[in-house]
C-alpha cells in the first residue's frame, strides 16, 4: 500500500468515526458547539 492509499483509508477512517459521533450527539441533544469540542478530542 503506497503512501495516498495509506492517507485515503485514514481519512475515510476518520470521517466514518466522525459522523458515528455526530449521529450519538444529535441523538443526545448535543449542541453544534459540543459536537467540534467532541470531535476536536477524538
């Protein structure tokens, strides 16, 4: 796997998480403000 692969697969990685943990705070109630706080940790 050459270095773009790598970097493509990583993003993808990152943008399924980052919608996993916007769907979870949506759900909650959480702000807009809370979910790039949360997503800023991940």
């Amino acid at each position: 796997m050459n270095d773009h692969e790598i970097a493509g697969l990583l993003a993808r990685e990152a943008g399924e998480l980052l919608l996993e943990l916007r769907e979870k705070g949506l759900d909650k109630g959480v702000s807009g403000y809370q979910l790039q706080v949360m997503a800023d940790r991940e």
